[in-house]
C-alpha cells in the first residue's frame, strides 16, 4: 500500500454521521485523526466530540495490502464504540467497565489497546500544520 492509496483511501471513507477520519504524515509515520460525536454518556441531554490519534508506521503501510489498511481503519472506529460501549454500560448506578475508572484499567479488567482515546486533540497544532500541508499538495 503506498501513502498516496491510502490519503485517495482515507479521503473516502464514510463510516457514521459525525464520525470522521483525517491523517497526516510524519517523518516517519501516518498519524490519524478519527473524530466521533456522540452522546455525553455522563450527560444524557449534552453531546461531545471524542478523538482517537493512533499512529501507523510508514513501513508497515508499505507491507500492507489494501483489505489489512481498511480493516486497521475499521478496527480503530470499533475501538471508539468499545470505549463508548464500556461508558454506557450500567449496572444499577454503576459503570462496572468504565474506561475512565484507573482501577478498572490497572486491574486489567477491560481490554486495553495500543491506542487511547482522548477528549481532546493530541498535538493540535502539528496536526493543523500537516493537514494544512497535506490539503496544499
């Protein structure tokens, strides 16, 4: 999979309304941007907008066959639903699995993953630089 196939890729990607995926390279990655509104599951009546920033390196995109880079795109969409998932599960008043509970993740009680999701953005600035980069090529 070359970078170019996988801007032309990003570029058309559609998953749920509100829910969005940018990349911008580094020097020696991809870094991604999938953005999600959804509903505030502590707040019912309010809605926020989550982020997931994983990075990928460039040498394994290079590897990669076109279905691996789409699977990796939608696994890290399904990552943002588990996250919301263990944020509305509710047992009672409790939220046994809540991924926002240090004692949960400690205890390795919920799966965790390569990749953390952030309320707000990481880097915001370089993200603007290289998108806006990005966007002039």
């Amino acid at each position: 999979m070359t970078l170019e196939d996988a801007f032309r890729i990003i570029e058309r990607v559609r998953y749920r309304p509100g829910w969005t995926v940018e990349a911008a390279q580094g020097p020696s990655w991809l870094q991604f941007f999938f953005r999600a509104d959804v509903m505030d599951a502590y707040s019912i009546t309010q809605r926020t907008s989550i982020q997931l920033c994983p990075r990928l390196e460039l040498r394994t995109l290079e590897r990669w066959a076109r279905a691996e880079f789409l699977q990796y795109l939608l696994e890290q969409f399904l990552e943002i639903e588990r996250h919301e998932a263990r944020e509305f599960f509710m047992v009672g008043n409790e939220r046994p699995f809540d991924p926002h509970r240090s004692d949960i993740r400690r205890a390795g009680r919920v799966n965790s993953t390569r990749s953390a999701v952030a309320q707000k953005p990481v880097s915001a600035d370089w993200y603007h630089d290289a998108t806006q980069q990005h966007r002039a090529e």
